[in-house]
C-alpha cells in the first residue's frame, strides 16, 4: 500500500504553506508539520510590505513573478491579498535602487516631488529629499494568505512538533514527532528559527545569524485614506538609520519597525532590556517621522529573524539526500513564487542553480535599510519576514 503521504513540509508559515499548495496543485501526496498556529510565527501579524526594490537584480525578476501569482491567487482564493497602494521610499539608496528597476525595464517605479509624497503617504512629517514610489507595491494581507492557504490545505496539516529529521539507510527521511515516526520519500524543512537545529540533525550546518524583532502598530490620527503607501525610509533624519512601516487592512493603523535584538539559536536574547529600548525607539521614531499616527502603540508583535551572512534579503536551499532545507529572511513577498520553485526541487530532487548556497541570492550589498556600522552590531533595521 503506498503511504497516505509522499512528500513533507516541516513549518507552515507562508513559505511552507505556498510550497505544500503548489505540490498539492502538482497532484503530490503531501502533508505540513506545524507545532502550533499557521502562520504564527516569523510569518505572523497583519501585513507585510510587497517591494520591487531590492540590491540584487535577480530579486527584483523574483519579485515580478511573485506579484503574478498573488494576483493570481486573489482570483482563485475570491480575496484582496495585495494592495494597490505601492510602496514609496526615501533617502540617498533612491537613485540607485530606481536605477536597478529601469534597468529590469518591467518595473513601474518613479521619483515623488514633496507634494506628491505627502499626498501619497499623509502620515509622513515633509520631505523634500529623494523619494520614489514603487507603484505596483503595496501591502500584504497576511493574515488572509495564511488563511486561504491553510484552508485549500485542509486535511493535510498535522499538527505536531518535529524533533528531528534524517535520512534512512533506504534512502527515504525518518521524520520523529512528538506524536510518533513517520518515513516520507522527500522532506523540505522550513521552519523558521527551528530550521538550523533540524538541519543539524540531518547533516547540514547552516550559517544562520538570529535576532528577536520588535514592531509595533500605531492608529492613524485621521479618518483612514483611501490610499496608503508603504514606507522604507532610509534617510537617517529621522533619528533611525532605517525604518519601515505599512498599513493594515483598512488603513486605520500603520506597523513600524526600526531594529532588533541579538539571539541564541535557543532563543536567548542577548540584552534582557533590548526588546524594550527598540520599542521605545520605534515611538520616538514615530513621534518624529510620522506625526500622522498616534503615538501610542496599540499592538505590539515580536518575532525571530533568521538571516543569512551575504545578504539581510538574502536566502537559500540546501539538500543532503532526500531532505531540502530552506532559510533566510525577507520571504513573505517572494513567497508565491518561492513554493513554487521548492515544490519543483522537491519532485525532482534537485536544487536550482539561483537557490543553491554558493549563488548568494540577495547580494550584493546589504540591502536596502542597512548601515554598514549597524548590521555589524546586530541593531540594524529590518522588514519582519
């Protein structure tokens, strides 16, 4: 008798998520480990910004493809799962990054003038330094992707925490859970801050740096506008090297983010009152930059980051056997055409050229927020994953 399942997931966060969709699509037996709520994690929290401006060209292609498929799934799902709000920048990396996308030649992305910025994002103090806008940016709705892929994966979804992974002397991967052992054909971890210790177990090192990331959400002070950009404001005249900051559903409240805090692969912070000083950061950020918004949080989220040495948007697929391991920050944006590409390496036992460890996928440079003296004291800014 073949097994109830052929190939399995370890994490349903939206990267996990995507790629057990479109192995499903694919006709493939295919089940997802998750220990506790989908999406909960490093993917949890409302929104998340879709950006087209990245360093690495090879992003922004990414990024291209990964829109086609959320509009896609728009269609399919009956959901808005991306805004058409865009995403607007500032800051001296706005030439050189508008010079990226015009070189993609697909990319619709232009420079603001004071006026437009403010009426384009109305919560932003004035600016009349360099600004441009990403229109076919815009903000994700998270909670109603994880939602809507968790529900077309009914029934595959075993709720369960994964303690280790490795490949059988017959060449299949034994998979022990708290609730028992099962034996697939394929097994793809992606598990978040799990990930580096599962791959251990498998034979795999991977050279992951983790930090505990603090964002709040702030009420807009007005009645919600029709349109709200995305915000990634690497100007430093705010008093933050780099922030970010997007709407949620309804745009009667704005998440903000400006920095983290060093962590243990066991998840030991490294500044017992750094989570705290980052939070009082973000508001003082806010009470500068965005006299638009309240500036008392309403909501506070705290997650892991995991993130790669070459690259803050960097990330990678590694394979040993049957077992596929997938790590790196930034993902939910790229996430529809990530699973797609994991599902593909899954079926055919391979590793794309663009994924594999050596391509160093997100670099050069480091990103978009990222002051050289920050992202080497662990305190850099940073878009939640």
């Amino acid at each position: 008798m073949a097994p109830e399942f052929e190939i399995a997931v370890v994490g349903a966060g939206i990267v996990g998520l995507a790629t057990a969709h479109a192995l499903q699509d694919n006709g493939e037996a295919v089940c997802v480990y998750e220990r506790g709520v989908p999406g909960n994690a490093q993917s949890g929290g409302e929104s998340r910004i879709f950006r087209h401006i990245h360093a690495d060209p090879r992003l922004i292609a990414l990024a291209r493809r990964a829109r086609d498929v959320w509009r896609e799934w728009e269609s399919r799902f009956g959901c808005e799962l991306l805004s058409h709000d865009g995403v607007v920048a500032i800051g001296a990396a706005v030439e050189p990054r508008l010079t990226l996308l015009e070189a993609d030649g697909e990319v619709v992305a232009r420079r603001l003038d004071p006026d437009e910025l403010a009426a384009r994002l109305p919560v932003l103090s004035r600016w009349e330094g360099p600004a441009m806008l990403d229109e076919a940016g815009g903000a994700i709705r998270t909670r109603a992707a994880i939602g809507a892929l968790s529900r077309a994966l009914s029934g595959r979804l075993l709720f369960d925490e994964v303690l280790s992974v490795r490949t059988t002397p017959a060449g299949t991967v034994e998979v022990r859970s708290a609730a028992g052992t099962r034996e697939f054909a394929r097994v793809l971890v992606c598990a978040g801050r799990g990930t580096a210790a599962l791959a251990r177990g498998a034979g795999l090192s991977l050279p992951l740096r983790h930090a505990a990331h603090v964002r709040l959400t702030y009420p807009v002070r007005a009645a919600p506008a029709a349109r709200l950009a995305c915000l990634l404001d690497g100007s430093g005249e705010f008093g933050e090297a780099g922030a970010y900051a997007d709407p949620l559903p309804g745009n009667a409240a704005y998440a903000v983010g400006v920095g983290e805090v060093t962590a243990g692969e066991d998840g030991s912070v490294a500044d017992a009152d750094g989570l705290h000083a980052v939070a009082e950061r973000t508001t003082a950020y806010v009470r500068r930059a965005l006299p638009g918004l309240e500036p008392n949080p309403s909501e506070a989220r705290h997650c892991w980051v995991t993130e790669l040495p070459w690259s803050p948007d960097g990330f990678a697929l590694w394979r040993r056997d049957a077992v596929l391991v997938f790590a790196g920050n930034h993902l939910f944006k790229h996430a529809p055409a990530l699973g797609r590409m994991l599902a593909a390496a899954a079926r055919e036992d391979d590793v794309p050229a663009s994924l594999r460890p050596e391509a160093q996928l997100g670099a050069p440079g480091r990103g978009w927020l990222y002051a050289p003296t920050a992202a080497a004291s662990g305190s850099s800014p940073r878009e939640v994953t």
